[in-house]
C-alpha cells in the first residue's frame, strides 16, 4: 500500500471468526436454546 508523511494509515480489525455470532442471530430469529444445540450436535451450524 501507498503511505503519504501527512496521512495516518487506516485502523485494520480483523474478522470475526466463523460462528463466533451463529448463537445470537440463531435467538435473534426466534430459535430455542435446545434447537441450536441440536443444531451443533448435528453439524449443521458451527457455532463458537
């Protein structure tokens, strides 16, 4: 990347990683604890 003297460079923030929010969207739409887990047993989200 280009640098000028008189710029800061941008702050960078890394990505979440993946599922770290699966569990609140999940409840967020209305799925129970004990969905999401059967969920996860299940592999069918991955879930942090």
């Amino acid at each position: 990347p280009i640098q000028f003297n008189s710029m800061t460079p941008p702050e960078f923030n890394l990505a979440p990683q993946l599922g770290a929010d699966t569990v609140s969207i999940l409840k967020q739409l209305g799925y129970s604890d004990e969905a999401i887990e059967t969920m996860k047993k299940n592999n069918c989200v991955k879930a942090k």
